[in-house]
C-alpha cells in the first residue's frame, strides 16, 4: 500500500483543535511607506488639507500619518514648489513661452533678494540683532543687581552714628 494517493490527515491537537501557524496574523497589517505615498502626502499638504482629511483619504490614522510622514507634512509645500520650479524650468529650457511667462510670474512674486557676498558674515539684520540686549534668566539678573552698588549706600560708620 502506498501512501501517495491518501488525502493528508489534518493537523490536531491533543484537544482535537486545528493548529494554527505560530504567528497568527490578526489584527490591522502593518503600513509600509513608499514614494508613491510620501509624493500624494505632500500633495495634498501643499494644497492645504488637514492631516485628519490625508489620513482618512490613505485609511490609515492620524498617528501612523504622523510617524511616517512627519517630513512631508513639515516641508511638503516646499517640496511641491520645488519641484514645479525644476519642471517650469525645464519647460524653459524647451522654449515653451508658457512656461516662461508663468516662471517669471513666480519669480517676482517671490520679490527682489539682495545679493550676498561670500566674504561677508554679518548683515544689517545681523549687526540690528547684536545691540538687542541680552535676555537673562532670573540668577543671572540677581547676580547682576548685587554687583551694582546703589548710589545712596553710604559707610557703614555714617550710619551707625545716626542712630
């Protein structure tokens, strides 16, 4: 007798009861991050969507959003515009006059940008925030006062002869 053609018996335990894989996968799969999903957040945060509204339009929570995309909803606009720079650019480059036009459309949005000197390390900005004066903390300015000596603080001996 051979065993090739027999159905295979199922797997039991001493109760009777099917055994399960060792890791039974229960419960909600784990979120895998990928380009296409970290494009489509920074998308929808550059067209001004609420997180709660690109983690119900993903199905996934608010919390997940915000473990894998934190970058993308800090400086996903930025990215956006980036990138619509370099393809307006690269219109450009083509000879769309389109392209062109609304290029510089963006560029004088963005209005004039002084240009800096490589030389140079500090700015009129830079020199206005160096006379601000220094904020201290509540030591520090006690410190501070007990090393000023009052105008009226006389000597010792003066005072005592008042009394």
């Amino acid at each position: 007798m051979s065993d090739e053609n027999s159905e295979p018996v199922p797997q039991v335990d001493l109760f009777g009861q099917p055994i399960l894989p060792i890791r039974d996968r229960r419960g909600r799969p784990s979120f895998k991050k990928d380009k296409v999903n970290q494009d489509f957040v920074a998308v929808r945060v550059a067209a001004g969507w609420t997180q709660k509204a690109i983690a119900d339009d993903m199905g996934i929570d608010e919390k997940t959003l915000r473990k894998h995309f934190s970058r993308e909803l800090e400086v996903g606009r930025l990215s956006i515009e980036g990138l619509m720079l370099d393809v307006l650019l690269k219109l450009v480059r083509e000879g769309k006059t389109a392209a062109v036009g609304r290029l510089h459309e963006m560029m004088k949005a963005a209005g004039p940008q002084a240009p800096r000197s490589r030389g140079a390390n500090l700015d009129e900005d830079d020199e206005a925030e160096d006379d601000r004066p220094v904020k201290m903390g509540k030591k520090e300015q006690a410190q501070r006062d007990a090393q000023d000596i009052p105008p009226d603080y006389g000597d010792i001996f003066a005072r005592m002869q008042r009394h």
